[in-house]
C-alpha cells in the first residue's frame, strides 16, 4: 500500500473500497426526484468556475475565514469535539474519532456539521480525505460514515455498532461532512439561506470550512488534501476543486490547501448523458423490453435537458417497469415494510443489509447518541427534501472538468457496473465529451480503481492494476468495477475481498 508517483501524477492510496452495492433507497429516490423535477424550471448554466473561465475569482465570504487569527480557541474547539466513546461503540477502537460544527458564515449564523475519523496508527503518514455524499441534500454522515465507507456498521438493534474491516479510514484520515447547510445536522439561522442553496454556495461554503477546519486542526494544513463523493457530489467535487486551485492561484486570503486530486464513484456528471446511459443501460441488463427501449430511442433525443410529450410517456413507462428493483443495484436485494411495521429484506446476500438504513436512522435519532456526536438535538434525516429544487445546478461539469486537466489535478472517476441510476455508460458518454486521446490498459482482465483487486463469487477472478500515466497522456482515469452497484464504499464480505 502506498503512494505512486508519475511524472507529476499521483495513483492515491490503496484503499479496498468495493461494493458500488445497493444505497439507501431515500438517496436513490432523492435524486431521481430531483432529476424529473428539472424538467419544470430552467437550470442555471452557473458553476463555481464560470467566474474563473472569465477572468474573475470565486467569492468567498472572507469574514468566515479564520486563518490561524485565533488559534487557542481552535484548540479548545478540538478538544471540544473529541468523541470519547460512541454509544454502543465496539471494544478495541484504535483511532480518534472527532465530531462537531464549523462555521461557514458568521453573518447568517450557518454551519456544516463534520464527524472526522483519524487512521489508526500512524497517522502522519496518511492522507486527508473529505467525502461528500449526493442527492443533493443527502447526509455523509448517515450515509457515507454508517453505510459506507465509515468504521462503524448500526446493528439490527438500533443500540450498538460493528466495526467495518473495509473503512476508508484505515488508509487516510477521513472528514465527512453534512453540506450544504440543512444536510442532517447541519443548519443556518437565516431561513432564507435555504432558498438560494446551489451548486456555487455549496461550493463556497464548503472551501470556507475546509480553511477553517484546518484552523482547528493545524497538524493537517500541509497534508495531502483528496476530495472524494458520489452521485451528486459529481457536481460537489469537481466545483470544490475549482475553488480551491482558483484560491490557490490567486491568495488573497493566506490560504493555501494541499489538494492532490480528486475522485468521485457513480457520478453525475452531465444530465443529458447521464439520462442517454441510464435508459441505455436498463435495456441492455434486460430490464426494459425492447419496445420500450424503442419508443425511447425514437421519441427522446438526448442533445437538451427539457424533452417532448412522446419521450416523457416513453420514459414513463420505463419507469413503471422498474419500480420495484433497487436501482442502485438492479441485482441486489430490496428492503420490505411488512404489514405491522418491521422491515425484512427480500433476499439474502451475505455481508449486505438492504434495511439498514432503518437502523442508522434510529440510531442517530437517539437523544445519546446526538449528544456523544456534539449535534444540537433535533429530527435528523437522511436527506432533506429542500435540495429538491437546488439552483444552480448546471447540466453538464464537462467545461468544470476540462478546467482541471488544463490545471494538473489528477481525475479518478469510478463506476459499478450495477448502478442503474448513474450508470457507467453515461459517465463513459461524459468522458468521451472531455475529447482526450485515450490510453487503454495493457491487459483487458478486470479492474477496479486503486489497485484493488476483486474476487468475485459472480465470476470475476482477477484484477489489473491502474498506471500512472505520463504527464502528457490522459488526465482522468475512469474504471468500471464489475459485479458491483453504487458504493465503491459498501462491501458484501463474500463477494469482495479486501486487499
């Protein structure tokens, strides 16, 4: 395990990240909600670098910047948010676990709440890491930290956790983070902060807490910075690393962050492609029948974000077809509400709950358990049905993107071949529209990003490494992780070995 260098381009850390496997069913539904409601209102081709195309800055609220002004009450902040013990925490936990708010603006009184989990043993010499889940509006927390990628698994009895042997934390120091405000427990006392919510504040807000975060925690200000997410935060990332290089650039603020690259599984990258992928997909994997699929090929043309009558009543009834699968994972089991009000999940599939969603609910609805966390007590939520009309939200990150490469950051870009919400398909489509040359890998055995390998019990058996390529070849890897669906980040013990 390590770092590989290139000719100035870094391949991350090892991490075994597998599962891309079925995600709570409020992100899968939150999205797809989000998706159709754009087709009512006109989406604002704004973008945290447009600013930067045109010569100008990305605005940043400087009062919120704190920048070392005041730095023994940053360490008390610390000390403040250390969690001794969560409740039902399992015995032998060897890292730090923090938890906590930071303030974004000072002025309307928002903050984003944060639970950072440091690597055990020395971790010095690992990286930082910031993941950001999607929706938009969907927690990092419930989702990212108890359902993913965290240490931490909520067992069946909503009072105690089981340590997650696949945590990302085991390889870098790890900040999820609730964004934007009105995420989980994450908040702002000006109402109306609520209805400009959109990609370029997020952006903002997520920049300022990164500077002022690090205040707290000075130890990390030259550590190397990735930022990482899913689904949405296709959007959030690559935004987040265009506010951060454009500081860099040009530092009014004393700021400099360490961002070494970035990498988002399952993206949603640009709509139009994504929706061409996804339709595409479903009837390759049988899922929508071929006169279903031929009504969409000759109804929906797939070059504008808005579609005609004929194309909406064709996608209408692919929608029918497939209400009951989880479309995070077409093959995975579904999480079942019977009649007195328990869950059950459809099928067995070793190493995977479907329901557990429901466990991670209650749990962090618990009064101790929002105390342990530092959380002002109120109703968490998965996601929050705000972010439905988001603003700013542009239809393509392509031009975002294409601005990285020009600037040098390392692009991982990671798919499960499962997911039918953000499918491969589409993020290929995108890929193809950044007009690269590409570079195929020498072997055509199967691969998944990191150099991780897979072990399947669906058919995979081998795996082949990822190179860093020369500095004039591509900028963006992409990798499709086969027998898999959403989470990179969720692993069936069974199907997926760790490395």
């Amino acid at each position: 395990m390590g770092t590989i260098t290139a000719a100035g381009f870094h391949v991350l850390f090892l991490i075994p990240i597998i599962a891309l496997h079925a995600h709570a069913s409020s992100q899968e539904a939150h999205l797809t909600e989000f998706l159709l409601s754009r087709k009512s209102r006109s989406s604002s081709g704004s973008t945290i670098s447009d600013s930067i195309f045109h010569g100008g800055s990305v605005p940043v609220i400087t009062n919120s910047l704190r920048t070392d002004e005041y730095p023994n009450s940053d360490r008390a902040l610390k000390a403040a948010d250390k969690i001794p013990v969560l409740p039902g925490q399992p015995e032998g936990v060897d890292f730090d676990q923090y938890a906590g708010y930071v303030t974004v603006d000072g002025h309307n009184g928002r903050a984003l709440f944060y639970y950072f989990v440091e690597a055990p043993g020395d971790k010095a010499a690992k990286p930082l890491l910031l993941w950001l889940n999607g929706g938009p509006g969907c927690s990092s927390l419930g989702l990212g930290a108890m359902r993913e990628l965290g240490p931490f698994r909520v067992n069946r009895d909503n009072q105690t956790l089981t340590r997650n042997k696949h945590a990302w934390n085991n390889e870098a120091n790890v900040i999820f983070l609730e964004s934007p405000a009105g995420v989980g427990f994450s908040y702002s006392n000006t109402s109306s902060d609520y209805d400009r919510m959109g990609d370029p504040l997020t952006a903002q807000d997520t920049y300022a807490f990164l500077v002022n975060w690090l205040d707290r925690y000075p130890e990390y200000k030259a550590r190397g910075l990735y930022n990482a997410g899913e689904s949405y935060a296709g959007h959030y990332v690559p935004q987040l690393a265009a506010a951060i290089l454009a500081h860099n650039n040009n530092n009014n603020t004393g700021v400099m962050l360490n961002l070494k690259g970035i990498l988002v599984g399952n993206p949603l990258l640009d709509v139009v492609k994504n929706k061409r992928g996804r339709y595409e997909y479903l009837w390759n994997h049988g899922v929508i029948s071929d006169e279903v699929w031929a009504d969409i090929s000759s109804h929906c043309s797939f070059n504008g974000s808005s579609y005609g009558g004929m194309c909406d009543e064709a996608i209408s009834k692919s929608n029918y077809t497939h209400r009951d699968l989880d479309m995070y994972n077409i093959y995975a089991p579904t999480c079942i509400t019977s009649d007195n009000g328990s869950y059950y999940s459809s099928s067995q599939l070793p190493g995977y709950d479907p329901c557990g969603e429901v466990a991670t609910f209650a749990y962090l609805n618990r009064p101790a358990v929002q105390r342990a966390l530092h959380a002002r007590e109120t109703k968490w939520r998965g996601c929050n049905r705000i972010f439905i009309g988001f603003k700013d939200s542009p239809d393509s990150m392509v031009p975002t993107l294409k601005w990285l490469i020009d600037h040098g950051l390392p692009i991982w870009l990671f798919s499960g071949d499962f997911d039918s919400i953000c499918p491969f398909t589409g993020t290929r489509y995108t890929v193809r529209d950044l007009k690269l040359s590409i570079t195929e890998p020498k072997s055509r055995k199967a691969y998944c990003l990191l150099l991780v390998p897979l072990r399947s019990t669906q058919g995979v058996g081998e795996s082949q490494d990822l190179e860093a390529p020369r500095q004039d070849e591509l900028g963006v890897q992409l990798a499709l992780c086969l027998t898999v669906g959403w989470m990179l980040t969720q692993v069936p013990d069974d199907v997926i070995a760790a490395c």
